[in-house]
C-alpha cells in the first residue's frame, strides 16, 4: 500500500510536502476496508493492481483533510502523529496547496482503476468526501465550547463514519456486487466508524460518560451487519482488533 501511495516519477513542486504527508504513518484501515469488502464479495477484473489503487487513493484522500484539518485556521495541532505538523514542517499555503493536490491525484488514480463501476466509485466517494467537510464545520462550530453526546456523534457520523462508509462501498462497488451489499456496506461502516472515532476518543482521554458501552455496541452492531458478507473472516477480525486496540 505506501508503494501505492508514492507519487513515483512526479515532478511537482509539491512532491516533497505530498511525500512527507504520506509517509507519516497510520493504521491504514481505509484501503484495508476497501481490500476486505473487496475479497469478501469475491471481486474479479481488473485485479489486484486495481483494488490496490483505489485503496491507496482512498487513504490519500483521508491524508489530505487530516492536513486540513491541523491548518491553525481548524484545529490547529501542531504535530501529527509524532512528527510536525505538514504545515508546521513547511508552510500553511504548501499544506493547502498539497492537500487539494492531492484530492485530484486520487481522483485521478480512481479514474484510471478500471473498475465496470468506476463512475459510480468516483460519485458515492465525493458524496461521502463533502460529508466529511459538513463534519469539519460542525466541528468548528463547537471548538470553543464542550459539546455534548448529540453534537459529539452527530460529528463523527460525518468527520470519520464518512469516509470509513466510502471505503466499504467502494470496495463493494469495484466488486461488482448488488445493492444490499452497498447498503450493508454502508450501514457497517457507520457502525465501524463510531466505534473507531469513541476508541480514539478514549485512548486520547476525552470520552464522554459511556463511550466504552457505545463503542462496544456499535462494534457488535458492525459485526451482525457482516453476518450478511460472504468471507467475511478477514472483516470480522479487523472490526474486533479496532476494538480492543491499544493505539
């Protein structure tokens, strides 16, 4: 996946920024989503060169508004991920310009995938992708205050469920699977992603009272919504992993 990843051969003056935003590590469960779905609805044509760049556009468009939203103008963290902040290790307009930079690079890799629904992947991720901007502004509007359970999930339903439900779909979509498995896929990466974002949320101490209890019913909640996916062994293990995760 980070070979995927790398720009190899660009000459871009952004390059380096780009570079140094996708080296800087990550659990890379998007694209093992968009694989696993994949495999599990028994995907054929183009191959793994295929599935593999979708997976790795997917996460680098999650790269990309993990850059924004650490812009002073959002969230204005300093480091991500033990290293400065893209903007902290170049500059505010290099991180900008990188992030929108690199929105087209995979739309384009997604385009050139080669999938019989490639048009259909292209829209249902830039559906989810203008969800996850409504979440950075719900976000923003809470920034100076405590935000309670309602508008915490409502966030998260956007900021990350989002983007995990495109991963799923997309991979359900380039398999070429029918519409109960895309709303299956859909419903389990809403589920998926609450639990993932609370997880977070507790190993960073800021949960709220019973964010334990609720990540570990939409966690079981994910995992009944495989029962629906064929081979589905690979699914099941990464949703219990992300679970009882330690980092």
């Amino acid at each position: 996946m980070d070979k995927a990843l790398k720009l190899s051969g660009d000459n871009s003056p952004l390059t380096e920024v780009i570079r140094y935003s996708l080296s800087s590590g990550g659990k890379r469960i998007r694209p093992m989503l968009t694989l696993g779905f994949y495999d599990a609805c028994k995907g054929s044509a183009p191959g793994e060169a295929g599935i593999i760049a979708l997976g790795a556009a997917i996460e680098m468009l999650h790269i990309s508004t993990l850059i924004q939203d650490d812009l002073p103008c959002m969230d204005d963290d300093d480091e991500r991920r033990g290293k400065p902040a893209c903007h902290k290790q170049f500059s505010e307009s290099d991180a900008l310009l990188a992030a929108s930079r690199m929105t087209y690079n995979a739309l384009g890799m997604i385009a050139e995938s080669g999938f019989g629904q490639t048009a259909r992947i292209i829209k249902e991720i830039c559906g989810y992708m203008a969800l996850v901007y409504d979440g950075q502004k719900a976000d923003l509007a809470v920034k100076d205050t405590k935000a309670d359970k309602t508008q915490l999930q409502e966030i998260y339903a956007l900021k990350t469920c989002a983007l995990i439900q495109a991963a799923c779909v997309a991979g359900v979509l380039a398999a070429n699977a029918d519409e109960d498995a895309v709303r299956n896929a859909h419903d389990y990466g809403y589920n998926l992603g609450m639990a993932f974002q609370l997880i977070d949320d507790i190993l960073d101490g800021e949960e709220y009272g019973g964010a334990r209890e609720d990540a570990e019913r939409y966690t079981q909640k994910a995992l009944e919504l495989l029962g629906g996916v064929p081979n589905n062994e690979f699914l099941t293990e990464l949703t219990n992993d992300l679970l009882h995760r330690s980092i």
